[in-house]
DNA sequence: TTGTGTGGTTGCAATATTAAACCGTATGCC
DNA sequence: GGCATACGGTTTAATATTGCAACCACACAA
C-alpha cells in the first residue's frame, strides 16, 4: 500500500512530481525562494508539523532541491538553500500563481502581485514560443516520441 | 488531523495546490489535456485504485476542473472533459515538463518532447516578460502587496 | 436471459499526516 | 560558571488517507 512511486515513470510530469509533488514540499520551495532558510522560519510561515518539516527538508535535501549550508548569522545551526536545480522550479511556481490569479473564485483574497523589480510593474503571463517565434496554446503543441539515442533503460510508454 | 486545507490561504501558490496539489489529480489532468475521457482511460493509464479516481474525479469536477458529458460514441455513460478553467493549467504542465528536461538525472527515460504542431519543432522554454519585453529571472521579481479595493474577508497575510 | 464490460462502492489493511510531548545542544544573561 | 531559554529536531499516539481486492449495479450484446 506504500504511496506508488513515479519515478521511473516515462511522463516528465510524472517524474517532476515524484520529485515535489505532495502538499508541503512546493510551499517549502516557495518560501525558500523568498529568502526564508531557517527551519524555525519555515515551520512558523507554513505551520506544519514539525516532523512533516524535517522529513521533507530531508528529502528535498537528498534530491537536490536543496542544500544545507552553515548559518549565515554565525550561529552554529545550519541552513537550507535552494541549489540551481531547486531554484529551476521558479517557473513552476510563477505557472501555479498565475492560474490562481486567472480562475479562483475570489481574487480578492490574493495578498501580493509578482512584479517586475526595476520598474515594479505587474509582469505578464508566461509564455509558451515556438522556434519560430509563435505564440502557443495547448491545441498548438503535440508530443512527439523522443528519439532514442542509445539504449534506454527502463522507460516504459 | 484532517490534512491542512489551504483554500483560505492568501497566497495563489497555496490556493492553486489546494485545488490540484495531491498526487494523482495533476496526472488526471494531464490525461485529459492528452484527450482521455473515460474513466477506463484514466484508470487503465495512471494505474491508481479505482475508488481514488472516482474520489478525485468527483472533487475535480466538484471544483470546476473537470465536467461530466455524455459519452461521444452514443453509449449511455459520461466522459470527463477539461473546462477552461482546467485547461488553464496547461502552462503548469508544461512547467513541470520542462523542469524534468532540464534537470532530471536521467533525461534519457523521458519517453517525449512537446512539439509545436505545425512544424514539428521542439517548443521553446516558457519565458516570462516584464511588460515591456524584458525575459526575467527569478531575481528580477518581487511579490509586492496587491492593493485592497473594496473589503477584504478572511486574507490574513 | 444469460453473459460481459464499464463504472463505480465497500471493507479492510497499510501508510502518511498531525499534534503534542520530549530532548539534546546552543546561546543569552547574570 | 550556572541557569534559563531558544533552536532544531525525534518520538509517540491518534486520526486520516491510500491502496487493494472483492463486490455490485447497470448497460449492452448474444
């Protein structure tokens, strides 16, 4: 009954939320990417339990999410960082804001806009380019079958 | 202990995953952007028990994601097809999509790309613009407070 | 009218989440 | 140094969710 894994499912998707995909680790990423480090900060912005915290942190660390660094105040704690690849999440999170600022039922109850930090004007929607240039919707793209190179392992379908 | 509900949270990353945050219901809403409709389908493909699809096809289409038609090939059961509301996410889709193909360890068990349609041609990655063009980072980005029209309800921070 | 496929529901065992108590190590303060 | 307190967790026990398998109702076909 354990919770079935995806990781070596062939869907990128899939394998992205493998990864992330349960409630807290998303909101972990987010308030990293706001600044906060600290597990005592993350544990008072998301108010979770603290083992569910430590486990997460643990598995974000182990995945590569995030990293543990010694604590910027001197202080003999540590601290938790995005690593480059935690830090390619940042898209995700701009795609998941956008659509609740697009659908929700009550916008009125969003507290912050994402702005441009020069200018500080609201930035726009994400764009999806062909090569060409084009901009795409869903109904313009397809999947294609990924060409393979040399010997695939394990993929499936 | 009920899992935390997030929907009365202020922040639009929270609010989205609390309408699509679990496990499979993003993965459901990836079959039916592939067009899969019937609940065969989505059982047959994603390999998940079948009272935990009929659970999250309810709340999915409970929260505007999915509706139910009657069935396209005249039989007497229902389909489940996207909204616009659901068809929205397209773009967190395709983010996640794009993580795994930058990131993930082994790029060689993803089975496909996304191709533009007409051409053919792998799609760009999705960018996002400043309102007057400019591709911005992460770093170029601030959350700054939304401005409050009429009364706010239950927005705490 | 018997059989089969589809679309579920029900019951039970396993696992995950939660809150709360506990604990070791650092700091802070005297 | 000595005591109190904050930080960063781990442990425990209750509750909720997940997963599997069995069951069931209806539609459709023969």
């Amino acid at each position: 009954m354990k919770r079935t894994s995806l990781a070596g499912d062939s869907c990128p998707v899939a394998r992205a939320l493998d990864v992330f995909g349960d409630w807290w680790s998303l909101l972990i990423i987010r308030d990293a990417s706001l600044g906060r480090r600290r597990f005592g900060e993350f544990q008072a912005s998301l108010g979770l339990a603290k083992n569910i915290l430590a486990t997460r942190l643990r598995t974000l660390v182990e995945r590569g999410i995030l990293k543990t660094v010694p604590a910027s105040d001197g202080s003999a704690y540590q601290e938790y960082v995005l690593t480059p690849k935690g830090h390619g999440i940042f898209p995700i999170l701009v795609a998941l804001r956008q659509w609740t600022e697009e659908f929700d039922e009550h916008p009125d109850e969003i507290a912050t806009i994402m702005v441009d930090r020069d200018r500080g004007k609201p930035v726009k929607k994400l764009a999806l380019l062909s090569q060409d240039g084009r901009v795409l919707g869903a109904a313009d793209t397809t999947l294609k079958l990924r060409p393979v190179r040399k010997v695939a392992k394990r993929a499936s379908a």
